[in-house]
C-alpha cells in the first residue's frame, strides 16, 4: 500500500511540475526609500529579468509571466514602483504626479537592477529589461545606463529618444514591441515601437502591432498569443 501511495505522489509530481515560488524583497534607493519587489530564484545558474509595471497597476501585474520564466531557469524581479503596490510614496494623485515619478524612478530601478545582478547564480552575460507603459519608458533609459542588457521588452510604452538611438547603435540587443493601434491612453504607441524596433539590427526583434484600444496588459485578454508570445521570445533571447 505505501509503494502504491508513494508512485501516485512521484507519478503526479511529474505531472505537475513544481511551480517558481516568490519571495518579497526590500530594496533601498539611493535617498533612502525601500522600493518593494517580488524575487522569483530559478533555483540554478542563469539569465535574469527585471520588470517594471504600468502606472495603473503593481508588481503583481506580471505574475504570470515572472513565474513561467522563473520555471523555465530565468532569474526575475519585478518591483513596485513609488505609491504602487507596497512602496510608499505618493502615486498618481493629481496631473504633477506623473513627471514627479518619472524623475523619482531612475534611481529606484538602478538599486533594483544592481540587486538582480547581485543575486546568487545571475548570469551578468545575460539581462533583460522590460515593462509595460510607463515600465517601457523608465527599462528603456536604465537600458541606456547599462549597455550589457542582451533582451527590451517594450509593452504599450515609449522608449526614450535616448534608447531608440541606443537600439540602433547596437546590434547584440534584442527587442520586443507590442501595442494596439487605437490605444485610448498613449495614441500613437504603436508607431513609437515600431520605429523602435525597425532601427534594431538585430535578427530576433519583432513588433507585434494588434486592432483594439487596450493598453499594457489589459491586452492580454483579448489578444490570447500576446502573453505566451512574450514568455517564449524572452526564453530565447535570454536561455539559447
């Protein structure tokens, strides 16, 4: 009876592959400020990603996608930005918030950067950025800062001028763009990342421009491929 009972559990084990497990992490900016994140360890040496969520949303945003990767031998992170989720700080309450973030942010995701290089079994060599909306536009410029990143991932976001002049000058860096082209929150997205992506040289870039009016990951819903397709383009660039 107990061999039986002991193959069942082994049998369902393999069946049901363990899923990656997140462990709540402080970061401490450079005034101070302890920025809150999600680490998902992959348990083995390998790349990493760190994700930044849209101004509408938190850390808890990209789940899914974190604990895929995380599965697959990927490192993530994924942060709350100041006033989201668990970090303090003001959020979005009136029209002066969001330059008072934008400006606030720069330091917040280099504490987070340099705390996913740092971890135990990260490989350096192999770093991926990526967020969605305002995500896309503080991962772009921390891309800049740091021109060893190998993988951008850019959700229903702008890219700095700084980035896009970054993309094209550098041939070994990966991009991923997708937007809709009707989005009601930042019109014109789409052309933004296309343009991003067409000045890339890299072979495995690519824009995904869908019909519809969502904005970041409210895409996913009714663009069921959007989701997957990002998990297996960042497996690729980051683990082949």
């Amino acid at each position: 009876m107990k061999s039986t009972v002991l193959s069942l559990v082994l049998t369902l084990m393999w069946l049901s592959p363990m899923t990656a497990a997140s462990r709540t992490v402080d970061i401490t900016s450079a005034d101070g400020v302890v920025i809150k994140g999600s680490y998902y360890d992959a348990g083995q040496n390998g790349p990493a990603m760190l994700l930044v969520h849209q101004c509408n949303m938190d850390r808890t945003s990209w789940e899914t996608i974190a604990t895929s990767l995380s599965n697959s031998g990927v490192h993530v992170l994924t942060i709350d930005l100041r006033g989201f989720g668990e970090t303090p700080g003001e959020g979005l309450v009136s029209p002066e918030s969001f330059p008072r973030l934008l400006n606030q942010s720069p330091p917040d995701l280099d504490a987070a950067y340099d705390f996913l290089v740092k971890q135990g079994g990260v490989d350096q060599s192999k770093i991926g950025v990526g967020g969605a909306s305002c995500g896309v536009a503080l991962t772009s410029d921390l891309m800049t800062r740091n021109p060893q990143i190998k993988a951008f991932m850019a959700l229903s976001g702008f890219p700095s001028e700084a980035a896009q002049a970054h993309i094209a000058a550098t041939p070994g860096l990966a991009v991923f763009g997708a937007a809709a082209d009707a989005d009601d929150l930042t019109p014109g997205v789409h052309e933004v990342i296309k343009t991003a992506v067409n000045g890339s040289k890299h072979p495995n870039s690519v824009a995904k421009i869908y019909g519809g009016t969502e904005h970041g990951v409210p895409m996913f819903g009714p663009n069921p491929d959007l989701e997957p397709a990002i998990i297996s383009w960042l497996k690729a660039q980051l683990l082949d």
